[in-house]
C-alpha cells in the first residue's frame, strides 16, 4: 500500500507560506485506482513526485509497503516498486531503440540479460507495442511513445504506477490507447495514482481526490463529486461535453448514474 | 481580407526515396469575421496546409491567392496572415513580455514607438495587463500566461487571418477558456481558421469545416451537415464527439432521434423528447 | 512512417565491413593507422592503398562518400604538398622557377609521400564511421573503455551520456526547425545583413531552444532517477554484442598482416 501520512511539502528556497501540499492523507492499495484532480498549482503532480521519494515531505510520512521514502539506504526498493510515468513521453525515453529503453531500468538494477529479455518482451506486449522492438522512439506517434513510457516502468516490475497527467498532451486516439493500458495494469493487480485534469478519465477510477491549493478538497467515489456541476466549478474543474449531457438528461427525468462519463454508460440508462 | 487556397499539393523530400505525399487538390477560405475549422487524424496534412497557408511554405501545386489575387511570393503575407503554432509559450526569447510582444511588429518594419503601443494593445486583446506584464520576464509567467503572451506575439502583427495549430493541446479547463475567449474576440474582425484533433471544443462554433484524411479533403461544408452524419467522422479517422456518440448509440438502441446536436443541452433535449414520443406511443399501443 | 533521421556519417548497408563488430573495426583501423606510418616507400604505400581500395569497394559505400571526407582536408593537402615541393633559392635542378621560389622533382615526391599517406589515413579510418552505426560506435567505445574503470574512468557514465546525446539528437533537430519556422511566422529572418546580424537573427531560436533542452534535461534526469539509475557501474545490457569467431579471425589477420607490411615495407 501507498500510504500518505498527513504530508505537506514546501519547495526549497520557496516562502513558507506557499506550500504546496497541506497536510495531505490518503492510500493507494494494490488493484485499486484513485484519480487524483486538481487545476494547474493545486499541488498534483508534487504529489506524484512525493509518491516514490522524488521528492520528501516536508512535514508527514509517505510509506510505499511499509517503507519510508525517506529511508534513502531504501530509495531504489521504492522506485522499482513505484512505476512512473509523465507528461512528455519524449523526456523520459533515454534509449535509442524501443527494446533498448525498455530494459533500461531493469538494467540499472543489475537484471541478468535473459531475465531482461522476458522483461522487455512481457512489457512491450502489455501495452501493445510487441513487435516494434527495433524501431527508433522518434518513429513512433505520441499514443504510442507514452505506452513505450509504461512498458520502460512496467519493466521494474511495480506493483504500482503513479502516472502524471500521462495523456495531456496526445490526440484523442492516443489517449484512449493509453488509458486502456492502464486499465490492463490495474485488472492485473497493480495500484494506480492517476493525476489528470480529465474529469472523464476520473470517472472509471475507484476513488478521486480533488486537490485544491494543496489540500484535500473531495475525497470519495467519483459518484460523489462529478454530477456536481457547481461543486466542481468552484474547483477549478470543469464537466466534459458528455458529462453535461448526462447532467441535462437527469434534470430532465433520465435516471443517468452520476459517474457517466461515456457515451456507452449514458446510453445504457435510456 | 479574404485567404484563398486553390488546389494545394505538397510532396516532403520530393525526389528522394523518403518522399511523402502530404496534401493533394486541397482547397480553404477563410473570410473575414469566419471560423473554419480544419480537423483530421494526426498526420492527416493539417500543418502542411497550415504552413501553407501562413506563407512560410510554398505550394508545389495549386495557388494561395489574398483578396482575389494570387500571390507570388508567399513570405509577403507573413504578419497578414498570423499563425499561432501548438504551445506557442515555448517559442518565447526576449527579456521583457513586451519586447517578445513586439519583436513581430519589429521585424515587419514598424517603428519601435508604433511596435510597442501594438504589443500593449496585444497584451489587453489576449486579457493581461500590459503595465503589470510588460515589465515581467517571459520565463517567469504561469504556464496559462505564457501561453496568452505568445498569442499576443502573433496578434501584435494585427494580422488580418489568423490560424491557431491546436490551441488547446495540454492546456487545463482555464486555458482552454482563455483560447476561446480569444478567439471569439478574434472573429469579430478578423478571419479565424482552427486546425485541431478536437472535435469538440471549437465544432459547434464553427461557420465551416473541412476535413482532411491522408492529403486529400474529406468533407467540405456547414459544421450541421457534418454533426448529422457523424460516419463522416470515422471515416476520416477520428474519434466521434462523446456526446455525438451518445446520440448514435441511442438511435441504435430504438430512440427514435430526428436529427443531433453537439450542444449538450440541445442534445439532451433531443434524446429525452424522442424518448418521450416513444414512450406514449407504446402506451397507446 | 517516419524515416530514420539519417546522421553522422553512417551509410546503412549489409556489407562483411558493416557486420564486423565496432570493436574489431577501431582495432584493424589502429593497425591500419600504425602501418601507415611505419611504410617508408612508395611500395608500402601503394601496397595500402591497394588495401584501402579493396576495403571500401568490398564496404559498398559509394566513394562519393568516402571522398567527402578528404574534401575536409583537402587544405591541409595542398599545403602538405606546398610545404615540401617549394625550395628557396635552390641550386637543384628545378621543374618550375618563379624568382627565387623552385619546385624540385625530389621535394614534389616527399610531397606526394605525405599527402597520399594522409589521404589514406583518412579514407581508412573514416570507414569504420561510415560502416558502424552511430549507437553501435558508442557501445563499442564504451567496451574499449571499460577496462580503465578500474584506474577511475568513469566509463559507464561516460557511454550513457553518448547514449543520451545520440537519442535527443533527432528530437532537438526538430525542435530547432519548429522554432525557426515559428520565428519566421513572427516575420524573423535569417537571410538579411552580413554576418553578424545573421548571427544575431538566430538570438530569437537559440534562446528557446536552449531553455526548452535545459527544461528536457531537468525532466529526463527526473525520469532516469526514477527509473533506478544510478550511475553506469553494475549495469547489465539487454544487448551486448560480444565479438565472434568471425571477428576475432578479421581482426588477427587484419592486425598480423598489417604488422608485417609494417614492418617489411
């Protein structure tokens, strides 16, 4: 379990009272999948960073399995337990080939060669990229270069994987590829920490946290905060096209379930 | 000021093994006080076109032609016609917010008194303050102002068209509002043409469409025609609007949809009427 | 499909040259090198020539190519040849006179010599570039160095920087085009001025170019901490290429040939 312990964290060199997480408490257990929201600067992805000891609270403790990230003679038990990918799938491919960059951190833990190649192999068709093994990553498109992301941490074999805002910047195919991925990841038991500004992407989770200015401003079922259109508004969020649909077609009689987020779930209420 | 692109073609490496075919017979208008939206997959010849379109490529084929007459060198409606490329915030370089503001007027031969008052006047136009942020250092901004900063870098050219590569790629809900705020001031006295994957920010503003599919144009025409028959969508590779998609799914399903809408109100309106209609003529039954 | 970026000098192709392991090709490169300068007539030297052309047909490598690079030295040539063909005030019977300046047939031929020993310096070594992919070349670099990591050479480090560098090189190639035509959008140019004001025109594409590779640095070290790095020492490699029966037989026949020409020539 990802445990954060009433966490707070104050950048170095930043005034005290810009913190940005207050006091923070919550949990990833494995196979479960919390949506973490919040607008630009409410402290998201600092949270992400907080997760596998990138970064150390400054007030709080962040347990990964019963171990402190602050624990540094543990830091790389944390980090090969704690999968991470991030926004730009361009800055954390490091390898010249798509297989090469997959075994990359297998590699740094010293993995023997043909326990590598299992690795790289399961990972690369765990998110569907087997079969390109030998292409270049600036061949492949945006969808397909942040799976190679997931498959270079799925290599480590985590048993969690803390993703930040990983489909902000694809095309809405691409988007769907990744999230799919994703999904496959936590049917196989794996915890997930979703940061994303998608309300949509939200909506499937088990539980969403709603960061404002640092703190906990929701926390619950994604039932529980995404038919609320003006709670989200004062939240800096806003309702997706479909959700707003839903939203129309409750206040109009159709008993629409609350998380709705896609065509498929609105239309199986009618 | 009316842009007018007549049978554009456009081959990369034309010659060399590596050639890609990127756009054939593609036409676009944009007039005066419109919005055309552009849409297609990725790789679909989008920014190709763009480019094209902003005179800093050269069609192989077809003409660009300004107000009616063809132009010969496309470099000359560079500032006429403004591009704002996909997250234009990491295109910044001056030390001041206003200098990068005025380096387009600068460089289109403008006096610096005349450049600056146009970066100030940019500034307001995209919401910032312009004594607040024309001091400020262009690194030091939010991610949101950034952005709007270099917009105003394109609109301080007082460009008569302006063309936005997709405005909203990994902007959060403020950004997205931002863009479309100024694009709605936009149209209001210039032409706007948006090129975007996403369907559903800007489609059901839209005066036309067109859409591209591997270099060649799809569907050309009203944004109605295109919501009534969301096929089309597919058939150019990209993803159905959600809502859209709901009303599809629903017409499958037995609800006896007339016609759509991409306005969520609007098509909830639909969806709950025609379900309704069905619903009292089982009773009658 | 984006094609490959082509870079550096590599020419792709499936020549016994480009299948020699990178290690085997420095090491019959460095012999070929030490031959060079051990020849001492023109039958040692058209003895390597003869070896040189034999190499690059068999590469496959269009010699427009392999010329590009003596082009690059083609000043240093000419001066070679300058330097020992040109007499001052010479008694000798000379073949050109022009006032006190001659040019003898002695000097023209140590001229020729040297210049033909450079042309072949270059023509050889440049074909391990030109037959070696540019990750290939690193990795063999890096098991070339290996062994100093013992006196403290950082050599795993130093092969993951190569690495790295090679793997942005694409990446920033396209960054810099965006910016410049983003640039040009904003009605910059490039083509105006004498130099130094090109120069300067470039003030507005570098600046964020450098910000936004400073800004990737920031986030790939990020991305490389999480995934364990830490360092080069105790890494083992997916691929590693060891050096074959194949290799070891080109490169003792290559090294033992080259030793004896060396030395008989």
């Amino acid at each position: 379990m990802i445990v954060f312990d009433h966490v707070s964290y104050v950048y170095p060199g930043a005034d005290e009272n810009a913190v940005a997480l207050d006091g923070v408490t919550f949990s990833v257990r494995p196979g479960e999948h919390v949506a973490v929201l919040g607008a630009n600067g409410s402290g998201k992805s600092t949270l992400a960073r907080l997760a596998n000891g990138l970064l150390t609270p400054s007030a709080g403790r962040v347990t990964v399995d019963g171990i402190d990230t602050g624990d540094l003679a543990r830091a790389w038990d944390v980090r090969s337990s704690v999968g991470m990918v991030f926004q730009d799938p361009d800055n954390q491919i490091v390898a010249t080939t798509v297989e090469e960059d997959v075994a990359f951190g297998p590699e740094n833990l010293g993995v023997p060669a043909p326990e590598l190649r299992t690795r790289v192999d399961e990972a690369l068709a765990a998110v569907g990229l087997a079969g390109l093994e030998a292409r270049e990553p600036h061949q492949l498109s945006g969808g397909q270069r942040q799976r190679l992301a997931i498959a270079g941490a799925l290599a480590l074999l985590p048993a969690y994987l803390v993703l930040d805002e990983p489909t902000s910047m694809l095309d809405p195919q691409g988007r769907l590829d990744v999230l799919e991925a994703v999904s496959r990841q936590i049917d196989a038991g794996r915890g997930v920490l979703h940061v994303t500004h998608h309300l949509a992407d939200a909506s499937v989770a088990d539980r969403v946290i709603v960061l404002t200015a640092g703190r906990i401003a929701f926390s619950g079922h994604p039932r529980g905060i995404l038919g609320d259109e003006a709670a989200l508004t004062s939240l800096g969020l806003s309702l997706p096209p479909i959700g707003r649909f839903a939203a129309e077609l409750r206040s109009l009689g159709v008993p629409v379930p609350l998380e709705a987020m896609d065509a498929e779930s609105v239309v199986a209420a009618l | 000021m009316r842009l007018a692109l007549r049978d554009i073609g456009y081959t990369y490496a034309q010659g060399t093994s590596f050639a890609v075919r990127a756009l054939s017979g593609v036409g676009l208008e944009v007039d005066r006080g419109e919005l055309v939206l552009v849409l297609g997959a990725t790789g679909s010849g989008k920014s190709t076109l763009l480019r094209i379109a902003a005179g800093l490529l050269s069609p192989a084929e077809g003409t660009v032609m300004l107000n009616g007459s063809p132009v010969s060198r496309p470099p000359e409606i560079i500032g006429r016609v403004g591009l704002v490329f996909q997250s234009p915030q990491t295109q910044l370089f001056a030390e001041t917010v206003e200098e990068d503001v005025a380096f387009g007027p600068r460089n289109l031969g403008r006096g610096h008194d005349a450049a600056l008052e146009a970066a100030r006047e940019a500034l307001e136009r995209v919401g910032l303050d312009w004594r607040t942020f024309g001091p400020r250092s262009p690194f030091a901004l939010s991610g949101g102002e950034a952005h709007r900063v270099a917009i105003a870098g394109v609109l301080a050219m007082r460009p008569e068209i302006v063309l936005f590569d997709e405005p909203t790629t990994g902007l959060d809900v403020s950004g997205r509002r931002a863009v479309r705020v100024i694009v709605e001031e936009l149209r209001e006295r210039a032409g706007v043409a948006i090129v975007t994957h996403d369907v559903e920010e800007f489609l059901g503003v839209a005066d036309r469409v067109i859409v591209l599919s591997e270099g060649v144009l799809a569907y050309s025409g009203g944004a109605g025609a295109l919501i009534d028959e969301p096929a089309r969508f597919q058939a150019a590779g990209l993803r159905v609007p959600e809502v859209l998609r709901a009303q599809v799914m629903a017409r499958e399903a037995g609800v006896p949809m007339t016609c759509f809408s991409l306005d969520p109100h609007a098509a909830a309106a639909l969806v709950a009427g025609a379900r309704e209609r069905k619903g009292k003529r089982e009773r009658k039954r | 499909m984006k094609p490959p970026v082509p870079f550096g000098q590599y020419v792709p192709g499936n020549s016994g040259i480009h299948r020699l392991e990178a290690r085997a090709k420095m090491g019959v490169a460095a012999a070929f090198t030490a031959m060079l300068f051990a020849v001492e007539g023109f039958a040692g030297l058209g003895v390597s020539a003869v070896i040189t052309v034999a190499a690059v047909v068999l590469s496959g490598v269009p010699p427009r190519l392999v010329l590009r690079g003596v082009r690059v030295v083609s000043f240093i040539l000419f001066f070679t040849l300058l330097a020992h063909a040109l007499r001052w005030d010479s008694a000798t019977v000379a073949l050109v006179r022009v006032g006190p300046l001659s040019v003898d047939a002695d000097g023209l031929l140590t001229g020729m010599f040297f210049a033909t020993r450079i042309v072949l310096l270059v023509v050889g070594t440049s074909l391990v570039a030109l037959t070696t992919s540019p990750v290939r070349l690193t990795e063999g670099l890096e098991r070339l160095m290996r062994p100093l990591e013992r006196v403290g050479l950082p050599a795993g480090d130093i092969a993951m920087m190569l690495t790295v560098a090679l793997r942005f090189i694409p990446t920033t190639a396209e960054e810099a085009e965006k910016v410049v035509v983003a640039q040009m959008a904003r009605g910059a140019r490039f083509d105006r001025g004498g130099p130094i004001s090109r120069a300067k025109a470039y003030v507005p594409v570098l600046v964020p170019l450098f910000v936004g590779l400073f800004r990737r640095a920031d986030e790939l070290a990020t991305a490389m901490e999480s995934r364990c790095y830490r360092g080069g020492t105790g890494r083992t490699r997916l691929t590693e290429r060891r050096m074959g029966a194949s290799d070891w037989t080109v490169l003792a026949a290559s090294v033992a040939l080259m030793v004896m020409l060396g030395v008989t020539l």
